[in-house]
C-alpha cells in the first residue's frame, strides 16, 4: 500500500521514538508548530515558479550545470577551463536524472532515482541485523561512500509534497509503507577545491559529489533488490537529508546550516535509500559542534549574502523555504540563493571558513584535525579558534594556483 | 574526415615512431606478420557468432551480468548474496550501455561511449603541453582515477572492425583523422575482494571496476569537450587497452597476458579518451616485469583452463582470438572463457597469484610492496618470488570471512 505523505498521521506519538530518534542525542528540538516541508518551496523549485526567484540569472544557473549557456569570463576561477571542469563533474548526475525525463521525472532532484532492475523474487534471509547492517555499510564504502549511517523511517523528514516542474505545480510525495529504515551515505568533497570558493571552479566539488552520490546509490540501492528486499534512493527528493543524517548518526548541526560530519566536516553530500531490509540503527552522535558553534560565528562573518543567523538557534523562520517549528540556526534561503544566482555558480564560503573544515588526505592533516576536533569540545573551544586562525585556516585559495599545482593527491 | 580503421595505411613507417612507442622500451616485439585485430574474433564476440562458443552456458554469463537468470547456488562465494553485490557493481556500466540499445549500440562493450555534450564551440589555448597535460591528469585522478596516461594514436591497436551484436556481422570501426593522442586511465580494483577469486563475490571487482571507468570515462571526455577539443571515450571497444596502457606508460606486459603496473599489479581496469588536446606524451617505463615473469610461473601454475603459455614468449597464436605478430606471451582466450562460462562469472586467478597482486592499502603494504618491486627486479628476483610464497601472498580468502570482516577500509 502506498500512502501519500500527506496523509500520514502528524499527531505527537505518531512519528518515531527511542534509542534512535533525533531528539534523543541531537540538538534539534522540535516544536509544537513543527509542520512538514513542502518541495515546492524549496528555494529550488521556487527559482522556477516564484516570480520573486524565478529570474533571468537564476534559470542560467539551472542551465549551467546542464552545460547550456554558460558564461565564462577572464576573471580567476570563473574562465571556460573552470566552467569546463564544474560542468563535466555535473555529467553522471545529470545523464541519471535525464535517463527518466520521459516520463516528466527529475530523478534525484525532484523525484526519487530509478532504479536499475526490480528486487529478486527472493530474500536473502536475515539472521543478525547486526550483520547485515555491517555488510551494508562494507558495500557502500566499496560503492565509494566516505560514511554510512543507519536510521529508521522518519516521516517528519519527508516533503509532504514533491514540485513538478512542468506544470509547476505540486504533485503527491508518495512511500510504501513497507519501507521501514533510512540507509544514509555521504561523500566528501576534495578540500583543496572547496578552498577556492567563490568560485566556478569550486563548483566542480559539489557537482562531482551529486554524482559520485548517483553512483553509489545506484549501486547500493540494486545490492538491496538483488537481495529480495525493497529499496528506493533519494538525493536531493521525497525529504530532508540533514535531520537523517543526524539521526544516523553522520553529523551535528552547524551553524551554517549545514551537517557537520566528524571526519569531513561540512564538506560532504548526503544521498538516503529507503528500504525495507532489516538493519540495526545508528544514533544520534555529539563531539561538541552545537557549542563550539555558539562562540564561533567565522560562516555568518563570511556570507556575502548576510544569510547565516548570529546569536543562538530559534525557531525563527525567514520565509517559506524554510521548514517550521524546528529550534536550531535556520538559514536565510532567499538571501543565500540570490549569491548563487547572481554569481552564475554555487557558493561554498561557509563550507570553507567553517573551522571543521579540514583537510584529512595526510597523516598530519589528520593528526591536526583530530587535536583541533578535540580542542574544540573541550573549555579550550576559543583557543581552537584562535589557533584555526592563526594557523590560516579556511583562507581563499587562488583558483589558478589550484591549477598550477603538480602535486596530484586525488 | 573518417577513415575506416580497414582503410588506413598498413605498411611499415605508417606507425608512429619516436620517443612515446612501444617498441622504444617495452617487451613487444612487433613482427612482420603483425595484422590489426577484428573486434569480431575477440572470445566475447564469439560467444555470439561461433557456434563452437556460443553456448547456452556462455549466453547465461552474459544474461548474469545484466542480472537476469542469475543462478546462485549454495556454495561459498556464489550464494545470492555474492551475485547480489556482483551485479549491483555492473549496475553504472549497464546503465551507460543500455542509454544507447536504441541506436543499436553497447556503448563500453561494442562501441565506444556516447558523450553528454559535443565540444565547446571556443577553444581554450593551449600554452603549454606539459600543463595542460598535468591538468588532465589531474582531472582524470579528481574524478576517480588511480592512474593517467598519455601516449599519441597509435592505428596498431585499434580493431579493424567492430562487431554487430544485432546482425552478428562486421561494421566499420572508423575514427576521426583528427584525433591524434589518446589517454589512458587505470582503476585500480579491491585487492580484498580480488583474494576471493574464483567467487562470484570477486566478479564484484571487474564489474565495479567498469561502472567506475565509465563514470571517469564520461567526465573526463566532457572536460576536454567543455574546452572546445574532441574527446572519444572508450573501455573494452574500438582499441586494445593493453599496448595502449604499456604505451602511456602505465604498465609492463606479463606472463598472465594482463598490464602489471607499478602501484597496483595486474589488479587495473583500463579505459581510454581519443581527442584533438595537444598533449605532451608519456613513455614506455620498464621496471622488471618481464624479466620476473620469466622465472616465475605462478598464474601458468594455478589456471584451471591451462589457458596460460609456460616458457619464454613467443609469436604464435592459439586460435584466431590472439591478435597476430607480437612476439609476447599470448593466452588461449578459448580455454580460459570456458572457464567463466562454466563457472557462470569470471576467473581472476591469474590476478589474485601474480606477486605483483599487493595491498597498497596500508603505509606497511605500500611498504612491502616496494621492496617486492625493488628486489623482483634484482638478480634477487628468485628470493622475491620465494618469500612471495613464504609469506602466503596469494593464497585465496574463502568468501565468507571476507562478508565477515568488520573493519572497512574501502
């Protein structure tokens, strides 16, 4: 059977509760206003139907990353060479996405991804959830996943509606109620090309990570159906990665809005499948981000678009891309969007200032963001900062100096 | 203007000569004799047209692939679960082929790999050889792969026909005069999941080991286009990958008929980019190989199909699937098929026991590794080839322990 979300019960009681729930470990703290997002008022989706978004520069964005009309300047970091590498990051994801623009889907954006082949008439059966969890989270990194996290359906995660952006109008956001738990995997990006926002350049990180996600959810999702067990992936549609990547245990929230992983920091993409495998769930896991974050305000200083809340978390929304009834920093949709639109590319500058932003490819890479992760959980969290700054942390690299680079550590 | 391979000149000095070829430092000797390969009399194509390989077997190895008719059993390493992870690897790679069965295409397979988006009408100058070469190689490792190449077209190594699947014929395999430099990208497959071989569960490393190249394969080729040069991707169509990889620098030949290269054995998945960029070309590099094949027969020994040639190379030929005049070691592609048609999924026991198969996971294996490499090729190389045995390198990991292991390290 399946259930339009809509129409999935939203009284208290109704939506999960325990060992696992978001509440329990996390430092979301949901109202009595909480109210499920709809899609079409993503900032997203409202660049195509809001006539307050919906503008020139904002649609060659969309067009960009399609590689149509791009418009390459002289400027460092936003030449043909910078735009040619961003946009041939975009090519998997979007040669899956237009795989099923036939049947008016955006697959990964607007609708869930699909698949290769339906589930095997027969299931693998399962003895330890425990072993089947691990063996899950050994194939997603072989997939390519820098982290896997286990969670169980939450509906308040799910948009109550998805876009579709044809007849710009909202259409069912549906689930079989047979799916039960929410796999999570992320993928970093490279952190010397994150270094370079703002910048086209920079976008190559973003866009290869959507599709290194496609990849890994493609595959994972097919090692479920292979298994006899049911499996639907989701980037970007059908719900909120953040709030499941929290619960399965992947992240903190951040100030800038954005997950904070331990090993990656900020500088990671999430993609979900929905299945009805049965695992053991993961938890929600703290080291220190909330408070290091309430005496560090390095994002909100750096936003060119003043979208980052200062001060501490509220249940304050800005408008309606923002979902309600939720106490935490929200961040300022319209504000941020209008940087991307208007630079012709994504922005990333708090996803580089953000001191969690570190570097792991060396041992000593490693070795510092460990002590700095450390340093930051402890009273010692101001002198994190201080040493993150004086040690020139989250500086902006020249994206021509990234190119001149012979080292090669990909 | 496209020529038909068929069409080109086959005379002596019709090849590129100079620093970048394969005759200049590596082990194939090219002779008199030498003729182009039809893609048609390659075993795969065979299993199609020849009746003495086209078998019901053959045909469900095949159908395995594409996870259709798949038969598990109840043996260690062919349960359900084996093929599920298997063919979930294949997943990327059959996607990419069946986006063009409409034009009667096996992008990957058959026919080299459609493109996202034809080249930038602007070029982007090329100042220097030497940067825009290392900023390919650069790209290529961004997207995923473990090691880049580059060597000039060289006609010896393209097929003189392609083979039609749909009419179970010939077709030209043509190629623009223009492109002149082909890149050469390796992915490097698990080496924990290649120590299960034979297994279905190994059949996970090849099928992986595709879906990647292509991904690499399709955003490297559209980087090039993006800056207004042609790019033509390729994987197992239209040319050989293995004097193309020896030619770019990546790989020696070995006695298992397979590229052994430097950091990752014959553990590599190779694919290649034909284009116009004016690209500074590497060299053959040499590094013992052929001299420790010599005295060591390890994968001869352990071949179930005895499908390996024992003794010093040579120039014949087994049957009409071994490409004529090189004087190499050359192996009989009709017993070592038989095998994985068979076994229902592919043998890599040639992989698994060559010594030059080595973790490089850890700084310890890397470690080992290079000291193997160093005294391998030494007058030390039989005590190399005795400790290799000593150690217990190469010796199969039952499938079973290997879903058991708890530590990823992927």
């Amino acid at each position: 059977m399946k259930l339009s979300i809509e129409q999935q019960p939203t009284q208290e009681g109704a939506y999960p509760q325990g060992e696992g729930n978001i509440e329990k470990n996390s430092d979301f703290e949901i109202t009595g206003d909480f109210q499920r997002f709809n899609a079409c008022n993503d900032i997203f989706a409202r660049a195509q139907w809001d006539p307050r978004i919906h503008t020139a520069k904002a649609m060659n964005w969309f067009y960009s990353m399609l590689g149509l009309k791009v418009k390459y300047k002289s400027t460092d970091g936003y030449t043909q060479k910078d735009y040619a590498l961003r946009n041939a990051g975009w090519v998997v994801a979007n040669l899956m996405m237009e795989r099923s623009a036939h049947l008016n889907r955006h697959d990964g954006f607007l609708d869930d991804i699909r698949g290769y082949m339906k589930e095997d008439g027969n299931k693998v059966p399962v003895a330890s959830e425990e072993e089947i969890s691990l063996q899950i989270k050994k194939a997603g990194k072989l997939f390519g996943a820098d982290i896997v996290g286990i969670t169980k359906i939450d509906l308040r995660w799910h948009y109550t509606h998805k876009f579709d952006a044809k007849t710009l109008s909202e259409k069912p956001n549906e689930l079989s109620e047979e799916l039960t738990n929410c796999i999570v995997i992320g993928t970093s990006m490279e952190y010397d090309v994150v270094q370079t926002y703002p910048s086209a350049l920079a976008g190559t990180a973003p866009a290869l990570g959507y599709s290194r996600d496609v990849f890994i959810l493609q595959s994972l999702s097919q090692f479920i159906r292979n298994m006899g067990y049911k499996a639907v992936s989701s980037l970007n549609d059908s719900a909120q990665a953040i709030p499941y990547a929290i619960q399965a245990g992947l992240a903190e929230y951040g100030r800038n809005g954005l997950a904070i992983t331990k090993d990656y920091g900020p500088r990671v993409r999430f993609g979900k499948i929905f299945t009805n495998l049965p695992l053991l769930h993961d938890v929600p896991q703290k080291f220190g981000v909330k408070e290091f974050c309430e005496i560090c305000s390095k994002c909100a200083d750096a936003c060119p678009a003043k979208a980052i809340p200062f001060g501490m978390p509220t249940d304050q929304t800005h408008n309606q891309s923002n979902i309600k009834g939720i106490k935490k920093w929200t961040v300022d949709g319209e504000k941020c969007f209008s940087i991307w639109a208007n630079q012709g590319t994504e922005c990333g500058i708090c996803v580089r200032v953000c001191p969690y932003n570190k570097s792991n490819d060396t041992w000593k890479d490693r070795a510092y963001f460990r002590f700095f992760r450390w340093l930051a959980s402890t009273r010692g969290k101001r002198l994190a900062l201080w040493l993150d700054d004086f040690l020139g942390f989250g500086v902006r690299k020249a994206p021509h100096l990234w190119w001149k680079e012979k080292e090669i550590k990909y």
